[in-house]
C-alpha cells in the first residue's frame, strides 16, 4: 500500500512512478518493519526483478538507438562518469579514503548494489533474541553488560516502537519466519534466545532455528518440565522451565531467611538443577549437548 500509494502520488505530481515506488520502499527501509518486509517479499523478488527488467526492454526503442549510436552509447558513458564522480567526490566529503572513495564510485556508478553489500560483517549480532518482553529486555540488558552485540525479534507492535524509541536493536517480525532468521544473521550469530510466553510459538522458532543451523546454541524459555523435554526434542540446547526455577528460588530463600550458610544453598540449589535436568533430557536422547554456561557467555563475549 505505501509503495503503489507512493508510485501513483508521484504520477499524480507528473513525476516518474519509478520515483515514487522508490521514494515509498525509502520510506519503509527506515522503519522497524524492515525485516518483517524484506520476509515476506523475498518470495517475491525474482518476479518483481523481471517484471521490471521486461518493462524497461518494452519502452526501448530501438529505431532510435540504430539511428544515433554514437549519441546513445556517449550519453551512456557520460551518465556512468558523472554518478562516477558525485559518489567519489561525495566519499571524500563523508571522509573515506581516497581509495575507498573510488571504489564506491565504480561500484555505484554502472548500476545499484544490494546496501548490504557494502555493509562492515562486524555488525552482525552474536546473540538473536525472540521475543523482547519483560525477560527478553532482561537478557538484553545483560548482554549490554558483558559487550555482546545483539538484536531482538518482537511481533508486537507497541513493544518494538517501545524499544526503538529506546534506541534499542529490535525489530518487528515472526520469529519463526526462516526468511526472517536469515536476514537478521542466524548463519553467524553465536546463540538464540527464545523468551516468549507462547509454548507453541517457542517450540515453533526452536524448530526453525535448528533447521537451519545445526551448529547454533538455542536456548529456550519453557513453561514446565514437560515442555522443556519437547524442546529438547526440536534441539534446543538449554530449557530453562519456569516452574522448576521458581521452585528453586523460593527454596533459596527460605533456607538463606533460616539462616544457612549461603555457600551450602548455592551447591544444593545448583546439584538439584543439574539433576532435574538431567532427568529431563532423559527423555529427549536427540538434544544436543550443551556446552557449560560460563564457556558460553566467554564465547559470546566481544574480542578485547
């Protein structure tokens, strides 16, 4: 709607379409929709391309061409120098080198190239989150702690404006959606962090993000142990169940309120952890191994 909305107000101006269509998918580039739609037209974007590219080969008129080559093809070359020396020219005024400069002109001044492309690969996050409620903001601000780039998935609307207002990397999307893993970095992030309160919805962006990376850490939020073992299942790495952790805490508690030593609580508190997980992944012989937590969180961590 924004773009053929933008495409048909630039006609109505008696500008070109084309701009317009431009000018509309500018627009949505710019938002935290970005991904979302960059998913759901990857299907469509051969079609697109050759429709367009069929387009441009009706409107050629090639009586013209024949009858001024020499215009044609120096027209051609003039418009290639000139995109040519506005981009150098506009590099060095931004401050890249000399070389850099150049190198952007001649890749810009032909034709236009995918901005990603041109994008530095140290951008990409090392953490994915899935969902960026209560706990997602948790875990990101943690990660923001220990210098762990990341990028949260959200699909609701109020809570990415939230966090974009916030100047937060969160972007609107289903998390589940394998197109949209691919264009936030799932083939080189480290680990994803599943913390949505929907049991179906967690399972489902497990699933997914296994399939297409065997090697990623997942580590899930489940609702019981029950769950957590389905998870397992679909190849999560780590389950955290959320009725075993409160239990867990409220046992801390109350023994620390009693008056044990807190160095006691913490073994029993972590031996009854690892043998109720154990007890879980019991069930689930196909979960892959994890890793220990503090070897993780290192990995994960920013070089220097």
């Amino acid at each position: 709607f924004v773009v053929i909305g933008a495409a048909l107000s630039a006609a109505a101006a008696g500008l070109s379409m084309a701009l317009g269509a431009l000018l509309g998918g500018l627009l949505l580039a710019g938002t935290e929709y970005r991904r979302a739609v960059e998913a759901t037209i990857e299907p469509f974007k051969g079609l697109a391309v050759g429709v367009f590219l069929i387009s441009v080969g009706m409107g050629l008129n090639l009586d013209l061409v024949a009858a001024h080559p020499l215009v044609v093809a120096g027209a051609l070359v003039g418009m290639v120098a000139v995109k040519f020396a506005v981009v150098a020219l506009a590099g060095r005024g931004l401050g890249l080198p000399a070389r850099s400069a150049a190198l952007a002109g001649l890749l810009l001044a032909p034709a236009a190239v995918d901005p990603a492309l041109l994008a530095p690969a140290g951008e990409a996050p090392r953490v994915i989150l899935a969902g960026y409620g209560r706990m997602g903001r948790m875990v990101g601000a943690l990660l923001d702690r220990h210098g762990v780039r990341w990028l949260a998935l959200d699909h609701d609307i109020e809570t990415v404006a939230r966090a974009r207002r916030e100047h937060r990397p969160v972007w609107y999307g289903d998390a589940a959606q394998v197109t949209l893993l691919r264009g936030v970095g799932i083939a080189t992030a480290g680990a994803l962090v599943v913390t949505m309160d929907q049991p179906a919805a967690v399972e489902a962006v497990v699933a997914a993000a296994r399939g297409e990376s065997p090697e990623l850490r997942v580590v899930a939020r489940a609702r019981d142990a029950a769950q957590a073992g389905r998870l397992y299942r679909a190849g999560a790495s780590n389950a955290v169940p959320e009725t075993i952790e409160a239990s867990l805490q409220l046992a801390e508690a109350v023994l620390t309120e009693l008056g044990v030593p807190m160095g006691p609580v913490i073994v029993s508190i972590h031996e009854t952890r690892a043998a109720l997980q154990a007890e879980i992944r019991a069930g689930a012989p196909s979960a892959p191994a994890v890793p220990p937590g503090r070897r993780r969180l290192r990995d994960l961590v920013r070089p220097g």
